[in-house]
C-alpha cells in the first residue's frame, strides 16, 4: 500500500492552489483593505461577513466562528475530506500528479473515499452520455429536441441516457475499475432479485453537481408508457456525497453570474433551468428531489454575498398564479430571517419558463424576470383579487381579510410600508387608519396622532433670547455606538484638529451624519466657519457654540473638544483621511440603498431608459464605495 504523500507535493498544492480562487468557488468575495477579502463564512450561519482571506498569506480566517487555516484546510472543512483526499483534489485541479514516499507516481484513491464516489458519478455520467447518441435513445433526443434544446444545450448540461438491460452502467463501472460496495454506496447501482442492477433505466438524466462542479446524483426523467415507474421524475437518493436539501441543479453554471449580479432565478424543473440559460437568464437553478428550502437558501447567500448592506434577489418562479400564491403565503408564515429581497414571476397561462420559451420566444423569458413583483405583494394582492374593491363592503372585506396577514411583517419599516400600500390597493381613503390597524394588530406601539414627535426647536438660539424659551433638548448620543463611532471621531478632528481635517470635513454634508445631535454639532461648526475658517481651540469651540440651538449640542461641542482621538499615536493627515472616508462611506451606503429602492420600483421593460441611468449612477456609487472604503480600512484602525 502506498504511504504518505510526499512533502514537496504537499507544498506545490498549497503554492499553486490560489486560496482566493479556491475559496471563491464557494463563496462571493469583496475587497476589504489591507489586502484582505471578506465575505460570508460558509461554515456558520452569518447575516454581516467576517470571514476573511489573505492571498498573500494562502490563509482564510473567520472572526465569527474562528474556523481558519490554509487552503488544504479550506477544502477538508467545505467538502468534509480528509487531508490525503483534500490534498488529491487540490492537485487535480493544477493537474499536479501526486508522488506518495514507498510507492510509485500513480495518484492513489483510496477504495469507499468520497473522491473514489466523485470518479464513478463522473464515469457513470460519460457513459450515459455516449449512450444519449444511441438509436436507443431516440425517444430522449426528441424529448429535448421538441423543448427546444440543440445538442449544444444538451452537452453544456451533461444530458444523458439510462440504457435498459437492468446492469449495463454497473458492469461498465465494474470494468472500469470500481468495486460494488462503492456503486451502492454512490446509489448507482442497487440490489436486485438476482443481483445488482442501475438504479435508472430508460430515463433521460441530467448530472447534479455540488458548488465544487463535482457530479454526486442524477435526476431522470420517465420517457416511455411501459416504464413500471410511474413517477415522472426520480432522483439520486441520499448519499455520503449527495444531500438533496444542498444541492441545487444549475448551480455549477450559475453561481458566477448570481454571484456578479447578486440574483438568483428559481425554477420548478431541470428543462426550466437549461430554458432560462438558453434564453439569456443565467443566474437559474432549481431544487433537485426536494422542495426549495434553508439549507439551499443559505448555499445562495453565501454565493451572492447578500448581508446587511448588500441585498441580493432571490426570485420564484411558478406555473400558475395559485401556485405562486401558496408559496408566497408560506412566506409569512417562515421566520423571514433571509436577508435577500425576496420576488415571485409567474408566467401567464400556467406555462413554466420551458412552455414560455417554445410559445413566445427567449425575450419572453427574459421578461418574465424582469417584470418581478416583490413577494409580500404578490401575495397580498393575490388576496385582494377575491373581492370586489369598487363597493365598500368589499373593501372592508378585503382589509379584514389582509390587514392580518400584513401584521405578520416582522420588519416593522417594511410593515408599515406595507400598510401604506395595501390602503391605496384597497382604495380606502384613510391611510392612516389601516396603518395603526397593522400596527395593533401587530402588536406595536402607536402614538395617539399616529406621528412621531419631533423636536422643539428655539428660534432664538442657545440663549433662548425668544421670549423666555428654552432650547429643546435633543437625546444624548450613545458615546459607545460602533454605528456613531466614525462620526464621533470626525466631529472630535474638526473640533481638535481643524488644519488636518480641513477642506474634506466642511464639505461634508448634513445627512452624512444620522443622530440629530451629531447633526447640530455639525451645523455648529459649519457655521462658525467651518475647519477652514482659521480658528482653533477655544476660539473654535465658542463661535460654535454661540450657534448652537440645543443644550445637548452646546454640551457635546465641549465634549468632543477634549474627548481624546482614537488614533493608536499621534493624529495625523492619514488618520483624519480615514475617519472622514469612513463617514462618507456610510453616507454613500445610504444613498445606494435609496438607489435600489428606486430601482425595485421601476420595471426595466416599461421604464428602460430610466432604468439605465439609475443603474448606471448605482454601479458609480458603488466603485466609490469601494474607494472609500479601502481608504477607511487601511488608514483608519
């Protein structure tokens, strides 16, 4: 038997192996500075990344669940390998041939191995595709060639042919090489009444990959009337390599563009997935033997690096409306933990996108994506549609119906968004009435007038020189605040430091600042002046302060004056650099987020030329973004 893999090989892999490329198989990556690049930890559960990789170094690290280590150690934790077999992967993809000490050059694979059950699913499926060529075959060829599907199609997602003859892929796999425990235990073969037979015959299959492009199962597809099988499809069972609740069918050929476009497309069937790629949709996927659930969800979230501050789509697709409807309700019924932007395209006439395609073209497929509705309305107004909303009885039928349903929101900006909606939907005149409705319902705080109160402010300034008023008191931010911090810091340069902070700081604008007393500070200083205005020290601080108009404002200018900076030395030009990009960044963050907003609202077929402008402005902020917060991590600790 051969022994250990000999060092030096060892070490080809980790050098040749780029670890950022590795990783990126799995999961989306984004600069972070420092050389660094963060993205989603893809062995916990995480809604903002901190799961980091250092090309330079070839190691990974994630601060949320400190799993960490080279890129051996990647591959042995993503795919559950042991160290020789994550060491043979590795150098099949650089084509390095592995040399084992006491033995020969032969690369070895160990006999029950995960990679020994790799190697027979890729051999089983380069035999059922030499065998879709056969005249045996003629029934599946036409089963893709009337859905529209050229060999090219075909070849590009691995079809093949399940012969007859009950044993021909477990023979052919037993020339090759395998031994039977292994093809029962990759479900290829199974138990007979007179020994092992295929587990598919006369069915038209597609290979099902895992993230890596590794074929662990097959789904077939029933093509003749005198099949015993009555089930339309049968799929892989589970294996040590296949778990149906993470695979997705499509998903080697789509996660680079869901992870470019941050979009995932998710359809019922395997010709719908290789219909919306034909068609120019190539972000689709689709369940394989399961219905669509969390473990898929977060295998697309890791990939399309959707988080807190980037959300990504993740769009359903379904034959029919009462089919969408369903699934849409479903949803408030979940814990709607997922961060993506969840939407429902349903096809007319019950076609799906395969039927779509053959009747009206790859635009209409194209379309139907494009004309999305996000989930929570489409299902709401799904409901709305079962009544009749020109009489009042209906109306408030419909709200009753409804105003429940909306009620279960958990995301109370985006619940009462809702509540706005579904007024103008019901065509009920009193908006606000429906909105405290879901908010009871909900079980919400409501003020008596249904507004939020805002602040009294002094005409009169810091004095109250008004008639004898007071200056309002704003609350007091929380010093503490990791959200507040790079604000904080930026008013204490322009307070302590004026020279450095200069130009860049008064040129901020007011909404780059978020806590309204960090807002009046701000206005203080500005018109004082500004950092440009020569004044330092004292003087600073007292012709601030005479345009205060609130006690919290004229007490935090003192504050901020003496709290010290947070810079491990010295301040300096880098480190006020860094802490006004960081506040700028977070105010560009914002204006993205309103920039998607407007974009969500707008369809891209109806309103293209708007559409493109507002993409074009999205895709500008977000470089800038970029740029700013590089210079934020690298200069500013």
């Amino acid at each position: 038997m051969a022994g250990r893999i000999r060092e030096s090989d060892i070490a080809q892999v980790r050098d040749r192996n780029r670890i950022d490329e590795v990783v990126g198989e799995y999961v989306a990556l984004r600069r972070a500075g420092g050389g660094a690049l963060k993205g989603l930890c893809p062995f916990h559960e995480e809604k903002t990344p901190s799961f980091n990789v250092r090309p330079t170094h070839g190691t990974f690290h994630c601060f949320g669940c400190g799993e960490g280590g080279d890129v051996i150690k990647f591959v042995m934790r993503i795919e559950h390998l042991g160290f020789v077999e994550a060491v043979e992967r590795l150098a099949d993809r650089i084509g390095l041939r592995l040399t084992y000490e006491g033995g020969g050059t032969s690369v070895r694979r160990d006999r029950g191995t995960r990679l020994r059950l790799v190697e027979a699913h890729k051999a089983a499926q380069a035999f059922y595709a030499e065998q879709l060529a056969t005249p045996e075959a003629e029934a599946a060829r036409k089963f893709l060639s009337e859905r529209g599907f050229d060999q090219a199609a075909w070849t590009k997602f691995g079809c093949g042919f399940a012969p007859g003859g009950w044993d021909r892929l477990t023979k052919h796999l037993i020339r090759s090489g395998f031994e039977l425990n292994e093809l029962y235990k990759a479900q290829l073969s199974k138990e007979g009444r007179r020994g092992p037979i295929d587990r598919f015959h006369r069915r038209l299959v597609w290979p099902i990959k895992d993230r890596g492009g590794d074929v662990v199962g097959f789904g077939a597809r029933r093509l003749f009337d005198d099949d015993p099988i009555q089930a339309k499809y049968l799929n892989t069972s589970e294996s040590p390599i296949y778990k149906k609740s993470q695979v997705l069918f499509g998903l080697d050929q789509a996660k680079r563009e869901i992870a470019r476009r941050h979009q995932v497309v998710v359809v019922e069937g395997y010709t719908d997935v290789m219909a919306m790629h034909e068609a120019g949709v190539p972000t689709a996927v689709a369940s394989s033997g399961t219905a669509f659930g969390e473990e898929h969800m977060r295998v697309l979230r890791q990939i399309m690096m959707d988080d807190d501050t980037f959300r990504g789509e993740v769009i359903f697709t379904f034959d029919g409306d009462s089919a969408g409807q369903k699934a849409a309700l479903k949803a408030f019924e979940g814990d709607q933990t997922f961060a993506g932007q969840t939407y429902i395209a349903v096809a007319p006439d019950g076609m799906d996108p395969c039927e779509l395609r053959l009747a009206k073209g790859d635009a209409a497929v194209r379309d139907l994506v494009a004309r999305r509705t996000p989930l929570f309305e489409f299902a709401i107004r799904s409901l709305l549609s079962e009544y009749d909303l020109d009489s009042v009885d209906g109306q408030v039928a419909a709200l009753q119906r409804t105003v429940p349903l909306v009620a279960q929101i958990k995301d109370r900006a985006k619940r009462d968004g809702y509540a706005t909606k579904l007024a103008w939907w019901v065509g009920w005149q009193d908006e606000a009435m429906v909105v405290r409705r879901v908010r009871e319902t909900a079980g919400a705080p409501v003020k008596a007038n249904g507004a939020r109160r805002a602040p009294v402010r002094s005409g009169g300034g810091a004095n109250g020189a008004d008639g004898g008023r007071r200056p309002a008191q704003l609350e007091r931010p929380d010093p503490r605040n990791p959200d507040l911090e790079a604000q904080r810091e930026a008013l204490k340069a322009a307070l302590q430091e004026p020279a450095l902070a200069g130009p860049e700081y008064d040129a901020l604008p007011e909404d780059a600042f978020v806590h309204p007393a960090y807002v009046g500070v701000h206005r203080a200083i500005v018109k004082a002046g500004g950092t440009s205005s020569g004044l330092t020290g004292p003087a600073l601080i007292e012709a601030a302060a005479a345009h205060a108009d609130d006690r919290t404002v004229a007490s935090l200018l003192s504050e901020l004056a003496v709290e010290p900076l947070r810079s491990q030395s010295d301040a300096d030009v880098r480190y006020v650099s860094s802490v006004l990009a960081a506040v700028q960044e977070s105010l560009v963050g914002r204006q993205i987020g309103e920039l998607k907003s407007r974009l969500q609202r707008l369809s891209p077929v109806d309103a293209a030329e708007e559409y493109r402008a507002l993409f074009g402005d999205l895709v500008a902020l977000e470089q800038y973004r970029i740029a700013l917060r590089e210079q934020a991590a690298n200069r500013w600790d």
